[in-house]
C-alpha cells in the first residue's frame, strides 16, 4: 500500500520499497543501523530479516518483491 501510494501521488514508476530493492537492502541496512532513533533501528532490524535470508533486492532476485517481475510493475499492481 505504501509504494501504491506513492507511486500514484508522486506518479512514479516504483514506491520507496522497491527503491530499496534497487539500491540494495544491505546497503540500506549498514545506514539505518547505525541510527540513534527508534524507528530507524526498528526498520534496521526488519531489514537484517532480510538480509541475514539472502534477499537483498533486485541483485539477489528477492526483496520486498520477486525479480525479474516484480509486481508494482503489474499493469494491474495500482487498481
């Protein structure tokens, strides 16, 4: 819902989760892990789930979606 949200009211081709998945979500956890506040150290823990499973985004085939289709590139992903 979130990258729906954005990708409609910003009219961008993908939301900040499949962002992520581009730039590598290791790389987003070595900078959000060294955060001071809460919530970037929750979100650094979320992301180490996935690391620490081997999905690092596109590079890996698995992220917060599937590669090479993700589906926020669904014609039908913003219905």
């Amino acid at each position: 819902d979130i990258d729906k949200s954005w990708m409609v009211n910003f009219n961008m081709p993908k939301g900040p989760f499949g962002i992520l998945d581009t730039i590598g979500l290791e790389t987003a956890w070595h900078v959000t892990k060294n955060q001071p506040d809460k919530a970037s150290q929750a979100f650094a823990a979320l992301l180490k789930t996935y690391v620490d499973a081997g999905k690092l985004g596109e590079k890996s085939g698995e992220g917060f979606y599937k590669y090479p289709k993700p589906k926020y590139k669904n014609p039908d992903f913003l219905v």
